[in-house]
C-alpha cells in the first residue's frame, strides 16, 4: 500500500467512525421530536420490542409473517450489525413516555465485503406515513456509500403501496416480480442524490447536513472525497 492509499484509508476510517457516533436529532413531518442512530447488538430488545408493537399487517409486509413473535434467531440477526456487511439505523420518539423504539432500517451484505446488499425498512404504524422511512434511509445510505456498499436490493410484497412509493423517491429501477414480491435495484448514490434534492422533506435534509458535517466532500456528490 502506498503512502497516499493508507491516508486514504485513514481518513475513510475516521470518517466511517464518526457516522456510526452520530446521533440525528430532528423532528416527523407532524413535528414529533425523534433521535436517529445506529443499530448496534446491545439492541436486541429494542428490536424485539419494535416488533411486538407492530400490527399483523405491518409485519407481514415487512417480515412476510404475520406472527407476533418472531423467532430469537430473527431477532438476532437484525441485531448482528457490525457497521460494514451489516448496517443499521434505528429511531427513537424522544418526546414520547418512555423513549419507545419506533422504526429501524437495515442493509445487508449479500457477500463479505461485497458491493451489493439488501434493504429493509420497518416502522411502527402510528408513525407512518410522516417521513421517518426517509429519514433513516437517508442515514443509512450515507453509511453504505461511506462503506463502499453501492447498490441495494429490494423486495416488497406487491400489495405494499407505501413501500413502493418509498423505493420509488429514492430512485429505485423495478427489476421485476415474481410470486406476488416486487424487485427492485437501488443505486445508494442516486438515492442520496434523489433524497437531497427533496426540499419539502426537511427531516431527511436535518439527515444529510448532520452526516455532511462529520464526512469529507458532498453528501449528494458522486461518492468521491
């Protein structure tokens, strides 16, 4: 390695260390105050929590499951978040008794350092619909594109309108259907970039500025620093 390849190194490792310290504070469309960071293991019962708080329909569109209770070893491997083949971004109601657990956004690896992964998102029902999928996938791409993971595969029930229209805003491509799930490709630069161009989501915006301050570069640029 070069001297110049191992201060690159150096500075994508700072950088990479700082997002995973940030913790967003910002507000839903409706205001509601909520505090976005990363997911680590100690969260298993969070994760767990979140779960058991969603309605049967909402977990089966995001587990294709309506069951209560998710088996521990799904419970674990949401948890099993290392920052690099597995990143995660969970969101807290700071304005709500007890600070409840209320959404959370993964990318997965398909392979060890590899370039391509898959994408979920989750949120409590009576938080949806005010931004705060958005919110946490604009954290969450930030991290991917930091961590070299550029493109995210998705796969969402046919009947998951709201999930749709997410994957959509984001630039996602359709790349087909099969079995009544919905394919789709997204590029984590064009969905940062389509995200940072949205002025009317001023949560996603509070996302991009405080990940931006602690990065190098454009959080809406090419990926180079």
């Amino acid at each position: 390695m070069t001297g110049t390849d191992s201060r690159a190194e150096g500075r994508m490792e700072a950088r990479v260390a700082r997002i995973d310290a940030v913790a967003v504070h910002s507000a839903l469309n409706d205001g509601t105050a909520v505090v976005l960071r990363t997911i680590t293991p100690d969260d298993a019962p969070l994760i767990r929590e979140g779960i058991a708080k969603l309605s049967a329909e909402s977990r089966y569109l995001r587990f294709f499951s309506p069951a209560p209770v998710l088996p521990d070893a799904v419970v674990r491997r949401l948890a099993d978040v290392d920052g690099h083949d597995h990143i995660a971004w969970g969101a807290i109601c700071s304005e709500c008794p007890g600070r409840p657990p209320i959404g959370a956004v993964h990318a997965v690896r398909h392979r060890q350092d590899g370039p391509v992964g898959e994408f979920s998102v989750a949120v409590l029902d009576e938080f949806q619909g005010r931004g705060l999928a958005r919110m946490m996938a604009a954290a969450l791409l930030v991290q991917c594109r930091a961590e070299g993971l550029e493109v995210l595969d998705v796969h969402i029930l046919s009947e998951n309108l709201a999930a749709k229209r997410l994957v959509k805003s984001m630039a996602a491509v359709w790349t087909g259907e099969s079995a009544g799930v919905a394919e789709y490709r997204l590029d984590v630069v064009s969905a940062i970039a389509a995200l940072a161009a949205d002025a009317d989501a001023p949560g996603v915006q509070d996302v991009l500025r405080a990940l931006d301050s602690v990065g190098e570069g454009n959080i809406a640029g090419n990926g180079a620093d």
